[in-house]
C-alpha cells in the first residue's frame, strides 16, 4: 500500500508547478510525493543551499559531500578559465534536515563525481582525475589537487566520465559513455601507455595506481553498485537499463562497434523488461503512457539497498532513478545460472512533479537513502534551457530511523573489524577501506588479519564470510595457501572470489594454475567458472590453455554469460597457436565456442 493524496491533488499540483513556470517548492516537494506505506521523505538539503547536484559521497562521519555542477552542457575546454563547479559538506543533524554546511572546493571545472578516501577526495573534474588531500580534520585542504589521471574526453557531452564509488576489491570504480572515446593515463604518458575506451566501467587503484578497463559497452552508464555477493551493476540507458557487470566482459551497445574487433559476439543486459510500454525508445519521452511500465528509457542513479532502516523485504533490489518518469525504479534481482535475471518490482517512489531529475541515489549510516534531484525540465539532451537555480537532495526512510553518530576513522583496528558483520553494508565498506588505508601505511593491528581470517572461517553466512576475505584482501591478509584452501570451500561465491583475487597480479604460480585447471575441469558452480572464465583474461596467454580447456567440457551453452566469456579468453589463443586451437573445436560442447574459434581461425589462416 503507498501514501497517497487525492488524485484530484496529484492531478493538480504538477501543473501549477508548470504553470507557474517552475518546480515545486523544495519544502513542499517530499510531501508530495507517494511512497509505500511506512516510507517518509524529508528535504535533506535544497535551493538556494545547493544547486545541480550532480553526485554524492559520503565521508566516514557520514557528512554528505556533493558536487555541484554548473559546468553542464557546455563543459569548459580553457583550463586557464576559472570553473563555477563546487565541492560542498553537509552534516545531518538526525532530523533528515542538513545541520550545517561549507564550502571545501570551489572553481572547479567539468565536475561529474567524487569520493572520499586515503586522506583525501577523489574528484572527476575532465579531462583529468584529481585526488584533493584534507587536513587531520577533514574539513580543510591540505594542498592543492594532484593529477592521478588525464585523457577523460570533453566531447561525450552528457556521456562524460562519471560515477566514482569504491568496490570490495580495493579500487576505485567509474562509468564512461558512448558518445566519445577517451585515452586515460597518468599526466605525461605517452599514447603506448594510455587505455582507450567510451562506454564502459573502469577502474583505479589509489595506491599501486594502476588503471584498466573493466568492461567495456551499453550505452551511458550512470549508476554503479554492488550486491551482498560483490557483485557489481550498473543503470543504463536505451538499450537495456540494468546490466551485471562482469570484468572482461563485451556487452551490447547502442550503436558502433566494440573497441576489440574481434570480441564478435556482445552480452545483453541482465533485466526481462524495459520501463517503457514498448516501440522506439525516443517515443518514451512523454511520460503518462509509460507509466505503468515503468517512466521512460533514461536511468541513472544505482543503488543495491544493504541498509538497516528499511524492511528486509527491500535487501538487494536495484533501485534506480528513471528521468522521464519523474520516480524511483524498483527491480528484483533472481540469481540464474552464472548471473542474474532482474524482474520489474512496483516502483517505489513516484515524485508527482514533473521538475523531478533524480540522479543519484544511497543509503547512509542510519540506513536511510538519500536521493539527488537535479530538478529541471527536458531530459540529457536539452543543451539549451538548463535551469541552474534549483537542485534537491532528499531522504528517503522507513519510519523515523534513531540519530546515528558516525566517526569510522576514530575507530580501533579491533572495532574495524567487528563492523564487518554490520547489518548495514555502509558501515561495513567505510570500515574496509580505512582498514586498507592502514595496511597500506604500515599501521595496521598486528591482530587484523587474523581476527578477519578466524571470522572468514567461522561465519556461516556467506555474504559475512565475502566481508571477512574483502577486508582480508585490502590489507594485504590472502596469500597463496589460503586462495588454495578458499578454491576448496563448500561456498560457490567464496571460490568465485578467490579465483578472481588470486589473479590480481595477472599470473598463476604452477600450483594455482592445477587448482584453476582442475576447477575448471570439475567445480559444478556457473558462477565458480564465471570467475574462471573471466579470469582466463589475466593470466598469460600459455597459462590459458587448461583453464579453457576444462571450460570448454561444460554444456553452457544456454548460460546467458559463459558462451561468450569463454570465448573472449579464447581468443587470443587462436592467434598464438591455431593448430592447438583447432583442438578445441572438437572438445568444446559450447557451440558458439565453436563457431567462434572457427571463425577466427578462418580470419588468421589457420
């Protein structure tokens, strides 16, 4: 059941808002919105206090630090000219209502995300990617932005570089879209050593500093997150609007061709149904008649609720913000074979004003979500008449949740680690990653890791005991014996896991190589050679022919992922040894394995 007005009221009050040429009032807009019943909406913070809210991030005091972006649409090529964009901190005082606020960053240029972490914040700010160190308390600077990264195109227009969140494997994470390509590396590389890519999620490590592409397609991901498994997804538009992400995955993209020539084959997005009532998708943009369906073709925002205020029911569903539909999506994650099906769940909230623009969503340390709303009207591709005056940031819970006081950092290594069974993931993320900040300084309990790995062991929850090897893997706890002793654990996402670990480094010792291989051979799990299948991707092409080999003797061919996994670990062997791979064709019970490696074999010779 949802709270509702009249309809009379709902009718009405959207077009007085157009009407009277603008949105809703910022206080009067939460309360008219519908929700399911127990659900209230508060205004976190509105004009004239924040404008364009383009993302947020919470810091380890659960603050709320957002990037207002008045660069948008005509991102700023002069890097000589001082920007309009913002970096600004919100308290929560627990009435759902910011306490106080103040400017960390201003005259920043291009702005489309940011993320707090290893003393410091990380900011797209196109073409580059800054890391801005705060003082011991973090409220101030400590110095001027570093350039980590460059090479993030200004010509992808509401497709730019977006989206920064922290995985459990330790690095930062980001989206890019389609419309052009950009070529990342570090300040000064050369073109040899910088990484094309357009639509893709992408990845950073804040202290080997590596980049890479993680997998690459779709459309204009914006909105990345991850399950209580690690598994990670992304909001879409056009073409499918949830996607599984995988890494080394190619998936279907909205239009051109994938940058590997020869990934030939593409993977669908992971959800049965589109949010709109079928025909073109540019027909969606009205809004009424899709609204059974789900609001329109255009998503951003992304959120798996791990939360604690909300009801369990709610526990790993995606919610996403859909633009043309002026509401909150709700979809239902199945597990299916070595993925998921998402299923169309009844949308969650509707804003019942047609300035409504969410585009980002979360849950904080008291488990309530907070959503931005770039309040305006016409959609991404309206250059022309962008309203820079409003912008909104709500909450959404369930009931009045209790205060929460958060202070991570001011945490014992010992409390670190006990907040990894927390029920609310946002504990458990912030407790990891400062746990990883004081490995990586060398300050680290000598009584960390093993009182993760008796947890990892204990636990019989699997998600609990993921935490325990996540937070083992941040601080550097998983060395060889232990992957070997995980490969043999009862829990598929725990194996999954540790084959995807062991293979950071891009290589396999001979003893780890027999265990992949054997796993590979024998593991009953699609999810287990999931993993290996994507991993196939890291290990040197030599490594790669008894891992694949065993892939190969599986009847997969109906998975909706590993046919085509496989085949993109296979493919640069057909290249190194066609003779060996012709082999394959004969031992593979995938057909599109196959037709694939006949395919190219046709290509190189062979």
């Amino acid at each position: 059941m949802r709270t509702a007005l009249p309809l009379a009221a709902f009718l009405f009050l959207p077009s007085l808002a157009l009407a009277a040429g603008g949105p809703l009032p910022a206080d009067q807009a939460p309360l008219r919105m519908t929700l399911p019943h127990g659900f209230r909406a508060t205004l976190f913070a509105g004009e004239p206090d924040v404008v364009q809210p383009i993302a947020f991030a919470f810091d380890d005091r659960g603050r709320v630090w957002v990037a207002e972006c008045n660069s948008y649409p005509e991102w700023q090529k002069d890097p000589a000219k001082p920007g309009r964009d913002r970096i600004l901190v919100f308290e929560d005082d627990g009435s759902g209502h910011f306490a106080n606020k103040k400017v960390f960053l201003d005259h920043i240029v291009n702005l489309s995300g940011l993320e707090i972490g290893f003393g410091g914040v990380w900011v797209l700010s196109a073409p580059k990617l800054l890391f801005v160190p705060f003082a011991k308390d973090d409220n101030t600077r400590a110095g001027e932005p570093q350039v980590m990264l460059d090479g993030w195109t200004l010509d992808a227009k509401h497709n730019i570089v977006n989206r920064l969140t922290w995985g459990p494997d330790g690095w930062l994470w980001g989206c890019h879209g389609i419309l052009a390509t950009s070529n990342v590396g570090k300040p000064g590389a050369a073109d040899s050593q910088r990484t094309k890519l357009n639509c893709s999620v992408w990845r950073y490590h804040p202290t080997r500093h590596e980049f890479e592409v993680v997998a690459s397609g779709t459309t204009n991901p914006w909105g990345l997150d991850f399950d209580d498994y690690g598994q990670a997804f992304i909001t879409n538009c056009v073409i499918s609007h949830l996607w599984h992400i995988i890494p080394g995955a190619h998936y279907q993209r909205m239009y051109g061709e994938d940058l590997d020539k020869e990934s030939f084959g593409l993977i669908g997005g992971c959800a049965d149904h589109i949010h709109w009532a079928g025909g073109d998708w540019t027909t969606s943009r009205a809004g009424d008649s899709h609204s059974q369906a789900g609001g329109g073709h255009a998503h951003a925002g992304c959120m798996v609720y791990l939360g604690d205020n909300w009801p369990d029911t709610y526990r790993n569903n995606v919610f996403m913000c859909n633009i043309h539909g002026n509401r909150v999506n709700d979809d239902l994650l199945e597990h299916k074979g070595s993925g998921y099906v998402a299923r169309h769940g009844h949308d969650f909230l509707l804003a019942n004003d047609p300035w409504f623009r969410g585009l980002n969503l979360a849950y904080g340390p008291d488990g309530g979500v907070y959503v931005s709303d770039w309040t305006d009207t016409g959609e991404c591709h309206n250059y022309a008449t962008v309203d820079r005056t409003n912008g909104r940031i709500y909450k959404i819970t369930y009931g009045t949740p209790a205060a929460v006081k958060a202070d991570v950092a001011g945490r014992s290594d010992a409390e670190l680690v006990a907040m990894q069974w927390h029920k609310n993931d946002w504990w458990v993320r912030h407790a990891r990653r400062v746990l990883q900040e004081r490995a990586a300084a060398g300050v680290l309990d000598p009584s960390t890791r093993p009182a993760l790995l008796e947890a990892l062991k204990e636990n019989p929850d699997v998600s609990r005991q993921l935490r325990g090897l996540w937070a083992l893997h941040a601080t550097g706890g998983v060395g060889e014996p232990l992957t070997l002793e995980l490969l043999g654990s009862p829990q598929e996402y725990v194996r999954a896991w540790a084959v995807r670990l062991a293979l950071e480094d891009r290589h396999a010792s001979e003893s780890l190589l027999n265990r992949l291989s054997g796993l590979a051979t024998n593991d009953a799990s699609p999810v287990v050679r999931l993993a290996l299948a994507s991993g196939l991707q890291r290990l040197p092409i030599a490594q790669r022919w008894p891992v694949a080999e065993g892939l190969i003797g599986h009847d997969d061919g109906a998975d909706q992922n590993l046919p085509l996994m496989i085949w993109y670990g296979i493919e640069p062997l057909v290249a190194a040894d066609p003779d060996r791979a012709g082999a394959l064709v004969l031992k593979s019970k995938i057909p599109l394995v196959r037709e694939y490696v006949a395919r190219r074999l046709a290509t190189t010779g062979g």
